[in-house]
C-alpha cells in the first residue's frame, strides 16, 4: 500500500514511503515491548520495592540511543533512562558487540539515584548496532553507610553507594567475572544480584521482539517508520505545547530543612518560556545546593519536570523521543536540583514535589484550565526491628501512612488518598493483614481525615489518619519528607490542604516529633505511631461547590458542618 | 430423547444451544430482554418447542437440564445498579472499601477519577472489636455497636449487609456474631460474613469481594426466584443449573448464596467450550478468542484445564474468588475507527453498540466502526448477514470511512477500511500476548479456537501476527458460550487462609481444615445428587519463600497430605515456582509457608455427544454458492474469492484459501496464508498453507 497525498498523514522524515498503518502498528508493538520487558522484572525480581512498588522503568532506544517506548510504571522515571541511553553511547566511542551489557547508575555521568541501577544490552540486526533494550530499578542496597541507601547524614556521594560509571559485565557474550564480583563484593544483600540478573533477562526479552520485528518488516521499512512516528508524536506534543499561550512564567517551589540545618529553607525557582511549538524550563535562579543529601541530579530533576508537563498534556500521548525533542530544560550545576560532584542527592527524587509545585504555579495563569493546585508533599517512615513471636528481623516502608490528597483542577475535584506526585497513585498502601503479618506492629487506624482537603469549587484529594502501635522493644525508626511546614497550596481561590504531622507517643506517655529527616533510635514496644498525611488544595471558590456534592461529604464525615457553613458557605 | 439446553444471555442476544440424543445439536438466537431476562429466555424457548412442532407447555417436560449464563450480576456492577448496601467493619479501617489501597491506574491523566463505592461511607458502621494476626482476641465485639448499625442501616432502608472484620480469616467468631445479630433483626436482608464467603488472608481484596457479594445478592436472588417460577410455570421439571465465574455450574439455591460467583457467568464458559472442540482434535492445550460486538475475550487451557487466577477486577473493583483467568479488551464489530491528534489511525475502545450501531445497519450511526470496514472489504455479505435478516448499507459504511479515515489519512477507501482492519486485529493479538506471553506461555504452540460473531472474519490475521498455524472455528461459534455451558462440570471452592511453614506443619491441623472444607463440598454434592463414583477434589495450596511477597498456586495431590509427605509437597513448589520464575530456591534450603488451602470439589456431569459426520470427499464444490470480490487482507489487492454456504459444508471438504465461508450468524474468511479442513463435528481446522501435517488427524478419521 502506498501513501496518497492527504494533508494531515505523517511523512517519513529520510523520505521514501510511509505506510500510515505500519505506523499504528509500530506505536503498539514497541509499547507491547516494553510492557513485555516490565511484566518479566515484575514476576522475577524479589525485592518488594521491584516487584510491589514497581520502582523501575523498561525502555526501547533506536541505534543512537533515541527513546522508541518506555513503560514507566513511576513517572517520576519518566526521564531517568534515555539519556543514559545517549551517554553510554558517547563513552564507549560506538564500540560495541552482540552480547555486550552494560551497567551504570553513576549520579555525576546522566544516572538519577544511586539505587536506581540500569542494564543496557545493544540490539544487532544484520552485524549493525540498530536499538538498545534497558531496564533500570531501585534496588535493595547499593552500598555506602546505610543499608538501603537512605542516609540522612551523608554529605558525599561515597558515603551513600558505590559508583558504576558505564561498565561491560558481558563484553560480546562473555561473562567478565571479575567485574561482576567488584560490583557486588560493595553491596550488601545477594537479592540484589538476582534482581540485576533479572533486569538482564528482561533486556533480552526485549531485544529478542525487536529483532523478530525487524526480520518481518527489514531495517529501511523500521527507520522511516521511526523517524515517522518520531515526528507524529512531535506534532502531537507540539499541538499541545502550542495551545498554551506564548509568554514567560515563573513560579517557586519550597523544601524545608536539609537535614543539617534545622530552620533551613531552599527556593526551587523555575522560568518557563512558550514560544510557539517549543517550551523551555530554566532553573538558573533556584538556590544553591546543600550540604547533606537533599539534592537532586540533573536526570532526577528533568524527570520531575517531564513528568508534570505530561499530565497537563493529552495522557495517550507515546512517550518516545518526538514527545521530548519540543521541550529544554536547563538546570545549573550547583543548584538543589543537579548539585554536581561530589554530593550525596539520595533525596533527589523527592525534590520533585516542590519542582512540580513551582511549574504548577507559573503556569496557573498561562493554562488554568490544565494545572493542579498543589499536591500533598511526601513524609515517609521506615522501622526496622525484631519481631519476637516471629522470632525474626523485618524492614517496613510505611507507604500506607505517606499518601495525602492530590491537587484539585478546573472540573475535577483531587484524587484522594493518592500520595506524592511522583509516583502519581503507583505505590499502593500495604494491605492491612499482611502488614500485621509481616511486623509485629499493630494498625489501630487508617481512614479519611476530615476536612484535610483544600476548600475549593474542586475541592483537593482527601488526606489521612493512620495509627499504629510499635510492636518491637529497641526500634528504629529513619523520617525522610516535608510537608510538615507549608501544606499542598489552593488556586484560583481554593484553599489550602492541611500540613503532614508526625508524632511518637512511648508508653510512659513522652512524645517525640521526629524531624522530616531523622533517624530515631530504640523506640520502645508499645510506641503509638501517629501520623497525617495532609489533603491537596483546593481549586475555584469553595462557595460554588456542586450544593449536592457538599451535602453528601458533610453526610459522609469527609467535611465537617462548621466548615461546609464556614468555608463552603453552607446554608441549611 | 435426552434433553439439555444451553443458554447464554448478552446484551444484545440470547442464545440457546440444544443438544438431543437422536438429533443433531441446534443453534437459537432470540433478543435480549434486560428488563427481565428470563423474558427472553422463555421466549428463545418458546422457538425451540415451535421448531420441534411443539407448543411450550409440551416441549418444557421433556427438558433435562438447563446451563444458565447471567449477566445480571456483571450489569449490576458495572452500571453500579446493586442494592443499597451496607457495611459493619473494624473500628479505624472503614475507608479501605474506597481507598482500594490508594491506586490511580492512569498516572499521567489528572482528569481520572476513582471509581465510587459500592457502599458509601455514611454506610460504612465501624464496630469497636479487635483480634490480632493469629485470630486471638484483643478486644471483644461491641454489641452496641452492631445495634447501631442496624438500626441505621433499618432506617436507611439498606436491602444487604456486608460483614468484614481485621483477621476474621483466622477466626471468624466476631463476624458470626454480628452475622447471626443482623440475621434476626433484618431477616429480609441479603446477608455475606467474609470469613464465611472468602475466609483467606488480605483484608482489601476479603472486604472488597464481601461487599461485591451483598450489593449484587438481592438483584441475583430476584432473578433466579423469577426465573425459577417462570420455568416451574410452563412446566419445566428438570434440573436448572447456573453457570459460575470459576468455570463450573451450581444449583440456583448455591448461585444465589455466592452472588460474587457470577460476575463472569457467561465469558466462563469460553475456554470451557475451546476445551471441547480441541479435545475432538486430540488437543489438551488452546487458545479461545471470542470478538462480539464491543468485547474481545482471549483465555487459555493448558493440559485441559482452563487457567484460572485467584484474583482480579471487575470496573475496579477488587475480587478475589477463584475465577477464569480472561483478558478482556475493548475490540469488537461496534469498535469505532478514529485519527488521534499525531495523524495516527486508532481503533476502539468506544463502540458504536447495538444501538446506534456501525453505519452500514443504517440505524443512524455515523462513526464508521469495524463491521462497516469488514462490509467494505467484502468480509461481509450486504444481503445476508445475519441470515439476511438484517440489510446492510455498503454505500453508508463507504461514505463514513472515506469521511472519517480515508480523505484525512489521503487513501482509498479501501486502503483505509484495510488499515482499520489491521489496527483492530493487531490490538487483539495483543490481547492474546497478555494470555499467553505475560504468563510465560507461547502461543504458536497452542490451537486457537475461534468465536463470537466477528471472530471468524478476524481470526486468520491475528493468527498471522502471532504465527499461530492452526485455528478451531466451530460451527456454534456465535453461540460458543452457550456450548460451553453444557459442557461444564459442578464446582465448588473453598478456601481457608493458615500461615506456617511447611517444615513444622501441623498436619493434623491440615487434614481437619481440609475435612472441613470436604464436608461443606459433599453437603453441595450431596444436594446436586451427584453420586460419590462422580466426585472429584483438588487440593492447591498457595505458598512462597519465606520473605517473599506474592505466592504461588499449585496442586498437591490429597494422598501427600495423608502421607504427611512434606518433602514431596514442598518439591511440587519449586516446580512451580521455576516454571513461572525461572529459578527455584531448593538448594538454598529457603524455608517455604504455606498461606492459603484451598479445595474445589467436583461434580462431573455427563457431556453432550456430538454427531460425527460420514466422510464426504475433498471436493467443496456442493457448498459453494458464488464469488465476491474481496480486499485480500495480507496483499490488499482485489481479488474474486470462492463463498462456500457453511451450513452445506460436509467432513472432508478442503477449501483453500482465500475463500469465504458463510453461516447464518457468522462468516469465516479464510485469508491467503491458510487453508481449511471441515472436521468430522462439523467445525472448521484453519491452517497455515503448507502446515497439512496439523490437519492429517482429522482427515485420518475418515477411516473409521
């Protein structure tokens, strides 16, 4: 079938003919190879963050290392992969071989997260290097002070994991032994090895559809469709772009205390410029970076930023490199969001709602019909003790406790219950009975916090309560959020959310409210655990709420009378 | 003159199969009625007495058996047009039911909203109780508390109740408490404890089926009491039987208890019914596929059983009873053909429907859908689809593709309706990957059987793209389901939730759990008449490695657990755990636990026999019925193929394709890559041109 001369139908970028059809098959078969390449880390890693949280990514790359797919599975990885893809490709000068994979996570060489480590496998067809496969995921350890990578105390890369810059632990097929075991003689738990060899098995999962796709359709049939659908997706992403008003926005973001510093504060402050098709995000004015771990990376933080221009944007979208090719972003080395060598950036990922906070607000008037008002900020905990009657050890993340209410937007009220921006509602609470199977702690209460959500024509995403009782003598207990200082922020005349707390009641009766980066230790059994995660702002004038919508939440405890009458302006 | 109907309600029709033991099997088809099925049904009935030259009150005496697919229970959920329910729970967890664990499902799309409750929060009563993760008690039931529930839920007017209590799955004493409380004061009431319904470990998905269970229980209930006097009305004396999400049937007094049970009644039977046409050809193992008019269902069997998952969804809703496992997408006849904003061509998910429908029923559609593309190919005949009952406008679905896709995309009509057909067959061989490749499957390996109405005009592509060299179109293909139902057995499943490791088990502990569970299966059994020479029970345990988070389902033989046979038991697991893993933990000596029993009693009920054709030669040409000019879908060019009448087709014609067959409700099209066989039970065996070796079992038949 050959292409007619219709005015709307995608052209090949290189020339030649382009099969409209093709290109719809193309778009899907690519998505179904990194779905593919999700669904076998899923089902063969073992660490929960992998295999419960899904805290990794699978993407598909052209020879130059151009994103063709990814499946996320977190937003906040929306951005972590392809330009490794790209500096891999630089370092290694184009050497490569079939049976050539590479690992790497290095923060200072285009990584996110020293725990977010990446496989790499180039795909051959024809003796020419024509795609990559990769998967990156957070694993378990990766060396460095703290088990499990989150040290609050670190002030330099090497006290937080050890560093892979691009390295081959399969050079042409053959296993490099020795590379394998300095690697791993640095990380502490032997999951970890499993979970990479997971990752490899996944990219050659991938790159075994690719090639298949390849023999079916020939290389020439392949690169003039990519380029095609490169564009196709472009123009998509352009139609989008070009529908915000042309102009330069600014807005700010905050992140309170560092770790260090008690009272201390960072502006994360961003200067959008729309002109046309193109949009560029340039934080050249956000502060310094700090002296502990909470910074980020240049790749964590473009992430952050890819991510929520994407949900102000058709969601159908294919994530491949046209849907990027419109947008720069320019973040200064030295800043709290790309810090630069040395620094620990552990915290990095979690820069992104304050980062989201500041392209929400700059772009509220420019699209008030796209943005959200602020999302509740994340405060996380994580107990490790020793469950007596289990007569054994247990780690626990407290996801359930960390997920307030999402941001409300012109016509549809927050999401509740969601949690932190970045992973958008991808990290699920711990069910209930499992949780008291596998920790000695007991749940007392886990429901809606009344009147946690910003007021608001759209009102924001219900924050919550949890309760639970310690159940182990000698606890830790490591504290890593904000939240607790400026709560999720309203628009357009909607109200605030409410702030995240955190308080420990010990049995005699003493209360203790860890910082939101803290490590407590020898927490005794019987410790209450109190905890809220506050509500999203809310969005429009609370005294135009739906009457009918009011009346049920008032009935339905999620807003009490005083405020339906107070804020809403209730009249019975 | 052994009687047994089949009967499967869609939405749009009804469909009967009737087998007899001195005929062959018929085929009926009669409208839906949603207003009250059990209209339709005696309606569908009422054509078959007439068809045996029978008034309705002559022919129902002489009916043995009923199979009965609903989906009054799938309606009501997704429609959230259930009873008004009401939910006594654990004092500090009553949001979970909404939360369902803080998912959004669409991470980029700010505009996706959770789906509502089924049991809104002012309905939702917590009750002061507490037991701990052993099932010990750490504070008692607040009877109080249970009052007030009552009598908010009396004055609210809640027709059904729910029950879920924090580890009630080890000890259910609080739950029947409050149970046997709601029972005297709302008798009336539709009525589910969890640890009765589903007493297994995770308090979401135990809370989520429970209340799933009482929101649909009164409708479910009202339509079998309907049904069930209907039937007694015209005089029908046999045995009614309803079919269940798991893949077997129960008797209605069972269904109406379990409500939940049938959330997928009619697509269970699918792979139930692929089973029996791939059994005819000595197969263990297919694929189904079965494209209506919105849907495309895709499940697989493997060694002759239907694969089924131990949980999953239905509109978002958590549900976690035994149910077969099927990957449902949105690719039917109604699937509307659209251009996205990057100039790209979609398929679906939005349906045209029954109503308006495609454009070319000319019921006022205007969005060309899938059927207008097949009419414009030549797949379809204009004048005799639906056995010509129903005219089709070719100028109609021509005008709105050209509109719509083909001047937009600057191609030929026909180009475009090609390029519709191609998207919607490669998003089912999606579909089919979910099936098969996401559980580790290849379905090259597998026959695939091919149904529902646009199926058979589809199938040869999907087939293609997934290199899948031998397809079982079944001459019920349209009424698939209902075959199915006849060809199911009894099933019962229990379950109980018990944490330990399998080193240390208390086996007397075991054994007493799966009596138990036994004993409630015999009391079914024993209510059904089914004899013990026909009673069957499978035990599966659900296990993991110490640590591990998910579990893994396996069958152990019962004779390992009176053996006291950890070693075999435990070596079943690695097994398992390889096959779907890739690894096991054997040499590692990783202590491996037990979380959950279960046991599935079986009734095995007799099967209809099918009559075998006499061999009637090669030649096809007695069924042929003219030529037609088609877009031949692997070269799109034009070419005038063979149409064979499919009802005249006999065992051993050998059509090569392309060529289309013809029935009354469904059209196969035999696309240029294959070629077709007509089986000895008048199916037809697709195949890969140049593949005879894969139909050689069939023509060899012949002999004997």
């Amino acid at each position: 079938m050959s292409s007619g001369n219709g005015t709307n139908g995608p052209k090949g970028a290189g020339g030649g003919d382009i099969d409209p059809i093709l290109l719809s098959v193309f778009a899907r078969a690519f998505k179904s190879i990194t779905d593919e390449m999700s669904i076998s880390v899923e089902q063969t890693a073992r660490s929960p963050i992998l295999c419960e949280a899904k805290d990794f990514v699978t993407g598909l790359y052209d020879g130059e290392g151009r994103m063709l797919e990814q499946t996320e599975n977190l937003p906040i990885l929306a951005f972590s992969l392809a330009p490794v893809c790209k500096y891999i490709i630089e370092y290694f000068e184009g050497d490569f071989k079939p049976g050539d994979v590479i690992f790497h996570n290095d923060v200072f060489s285009m990584g996110n997260q020293n725990n977010d480590v990446a496989v790499f496998r180039p795909v051959f067809f024809e003796d020419k290097l024509v795609a990559w496969t990769a998967v990156k995921g957070h694993q378990a350890d990766i060396g460095g002070n703290v088990a499990g990578g989150y040290n609050p105390n670190a002030t330099e890369v090497w006290q937080e994991g050890i560093r892979i810059p691009p390295v081959k632990v399969y050079d042409g097929g053959v296993f490099r032994k020795d590379v394998w075991d300095l690697i791993f003689a640095n990380i502490r738990f032997d999951i970890v090895q499993e979970d990479m060899r997971s990752q490899m098995g996944a990219t050659n999962v991938g790159a075994r559809r690719m090639v298949a796709i390849l023999e079916k359709y020939g290389l020439d049939v392949f690169d003039r469709h990519k380029l095609a659908l490169f564009d196709a997706t472009r123009k998509m992403m352009e139609a989008e772009i070009g529908s915000i008003p042309n102009g330069e926005y600014s807005g700010e973001g905050y992140v309170y205390y560092d770790g260090k510093n008690k009272g201390s504060k960072y502006t994360i402050r961003v200067d959008i410029t729309v002109e046309d098709k193109k949009i560029k995000f340039d934080y050249s004015r956000t502060d310094g970076r700090t002296n502990g771990f909470v910074n980020g990376t240049y790749t964590s933080s473009a992430s952050a930023t890819a991510l929520t221009l994407l949900q102000m944007v058709n969601p159908d979208i294919p994530h491949n490199e046209g849907m990027l090719s419109p947008l720069e972003i320019i973040i200064p080395e030295g800043t709290i969001l790309n810090a630069g060598y040395p620094a620990a950036t552990t915290f990095g990922n979690h820069l992104c709602p304050p980062n989201a906070d500041a392209i929400q607000r700059a772009l509220a008037p420019a699209i008030p019909d796209r943005v959200t008002a602020g999302w509740n900020n994340l405060l996380s905990s994580l107990t490790t003790g020793f469950d007596e009657e289990k007569d054994d050890s247990y780690v626990d993340i407290f996801f359930m406790g960390m997920k307030g209410g999402a941001g409300a937007m012109n016509g549809t009220d927050g999401y509740d219950h969601i949690g932190m921006i970045d992973a958008s509602g991808g990290v699920l609470d711990q069910d209930y009975e499992m949780f008291e199977q596998q920790t000695p702690h007991r749940l007392i209460k886990h429901e809606y916090l009344e009147d946690s959500a910003g007021p608001g024509q759209w009102r924001g995403g219900i924050g919550i309560e949890t309760i639970y009782e310690i159940g182990s003598e000698n606890t830790q207990l490591v504290c890593f959020g904000d939240g607790d200082f400026e709560p999720a922020f309203g628009l357009f005349g909607g109200g605030d959310g409410t702030l995240n707390t955190l308080t420990l009641t010990k049995p005699d009766g003493e209360k203790v409210v860890p910082l939101n980066k803290d490590l407590i230790t020898g927490v005794p059994k019987g410790t209450i655990y109190y905890q809220t995660a506050g509500g999203g702002g809310g969005y429009g004038d609370p005294k135009k709420r739906d009457r009918k919508r009011l009346k049920e939440e008032v009935r339905n405890g999620i807003i009490s009378e005083k405020a339906a009458r107070e804020q809403y302006g209730l009249e019975e | 003159m052994s009687i047994k109907i089949g009967i499967d309600v869609g939405g749009t029709f009804t469909d009967f199969l009737v087998t007899r033991d001195d005929a062959d099997p018929t085929i009926f088809k009669t409208l839906s009625t949603p207003g009250d099925p059990s209209i339709g049904l005696v309606n569908g009935l009422t054509d078959i007495a007439k068809a045996q030259g029978k008034s309705l009150e002559e022919f129902a005496p002489t009916i043995e058996t009923i199979v009965h697919g609903t989906t009054v229970t799938t309606n009501a959920t997704l429609t959230r047009n259930g009873a008004k329910t009401g939910l006594i729970t654990t004092e500090g967890v009553r949001d979970a039911l909404e939360m369902r664990r803080g998912i959004r499902e669409e991470q980029y799309n700010n505009r996706y909203t959770n789906v509502p409750p089924l049991v809104p929060r002012y309905l939702r009563a917590p009750v002061k109780e507490r037991l701990d993760r052993k099932g010990r008690e750490l504070e008692p039931l607040d009877i109080g508390d249970v009052k007030a529930a009552i009598d908010l839920f009396k004055s609210e007017a809640v027709e059904a109740v729910a029950i879920c209590f924090m580890n009630s799955f080890a000890n259910g004493e609080h739950e029947r408490t409050a149970a046997e409380l709601v029972a005297k004061e709302m008798p009336d009431a539709y009525l589910t404890a969890s640890s009765d319904l589903l007493p297994s470990i995770r308090f979401y998905n135990r809370l989520s089926t429970t209340v799933l269970n009482s929101y649909n229980g009164p409708k479910l209930r009202a339509y079998i009491d309907a049904l069930q006097a209907r039937l007694k009305d015209i005089g029908f004396k046999g045995v009614l039987l309803i079919m269940q999400s798991n893949g077997g049937v129960v008797l209605p007094e069972t269904a109406k208890e379990t409500a939940a049970m049938t959330l997928l009644s009619g697509p269970a039977a699918g792979p139930i019914a692929g089973l029996g046409y791939a059994e005819a050809h000595g197969q263990r193992n297919c694929l189904t596929v079965d494209m209506g008019g919105t849907s495309f269902d895709a499940a697989m069997v493997l060694d002759g059983e239907p694969i089924v998952a131990n949980e999953g969804e239905i509109n978002r809703y958590r549900i976690a009873l035994p149910m077969l496992d099927i990957v449902t997408i949105g690719a039917g006849g109604g699937s509307i053909g659209w251009i996205d904003e990057g100039g790209l061509l979609r398929m679906g998910p939005q349906s045209a429907g029954a109503d308006p429908g495609p454009v070319c029923y000319g019921q006022g559609g205007e969005l060309p859908a899938c059927t207008d593309a097949d009419l414009v190919l030549g797949y379809l005949s204009p004048g005799y689809f639906a056995g010509g009952r129903l005219k089709l406008d070719l100028e109609g679905a021509r005008k709105a593709i050209d509109e719509k896709i083909a001047k937009p995309l600057g191609m030929t009509i026909e180009e475009a309706a090609l390029g519709m057909y191609r998207v919607i067959n490669t998003n089912m061989a999606q579909g089919v990957r979910e099936v098969t490749i996401k559980r580790g499957f290849d379905p090259r390996e597998f026959p695939m059987v091919v149904a529902g109405g646009a199926g058979p005009n589809h199938a040869c592509m999907i087939g293609l793209e997934l290199e899948i060299p031998l397809m079982i179109v079944p001459r019920e293909s349209s009424i698939f389901c209902a075959a199915g139902m006849l060809m199911s057995d009894l099933k019962h499943d229990y379950v109980r939730s018990w944490v330990g490791r399998i080193e240390d088990i208390d086996w007397d502990k075991l054994q007493r759990i799966i009596g138990e569970m036994k004993g409630e299966g015999d009391a079914s059994l024993d209510a059904e008449s089914i004899p013990q020479a026909k009673r069957q029970y499978v035990l599966r345990l659900d296990c993991r490695y110490a640590k591990q988070y998910h579990e893994v389902a396996f069958e152990a033989p019962l004779q390992a657990v009176a053996d006291r046979d950890a070693a075999a038991i435990k070596a079943l697991f690695h097994a398992e755990h390889n096959r779907l893993y890739g690894y096991s933990l054997e040499e590692q000596g990783t202590p491996v636990e037990i979380i959950n029993v279960r046991l599935q009693a079986v009734g095995i009920t007799e099967k209809p026999a099918y009559a075998v054709e006499s061999y009637a030669g090669t030649d096809p040409s007695p069924a042929l019925k003219g030529e037609r000019e088609i877009i031949v879908p692997e070269t799109g060019e034009k070419k005038s193929v063979p149409v064979y009448d499919g009802h005249s087709t006999r065992f051993g014609y050998q059509i090569e394709g392309p060529a289309i067959i013809e029935q009354e409700n469904t059209s196969i099209l035999v696309t240029a890559s294959y070629d077709c066989v007509c089986d000895q039970y008048g199916s037809f065996a697709v195949y890969q041109k140049g593949r005879e070796e894969l139909v050689n079992p069939i023509l060899e038949a012949k002999a004997s």
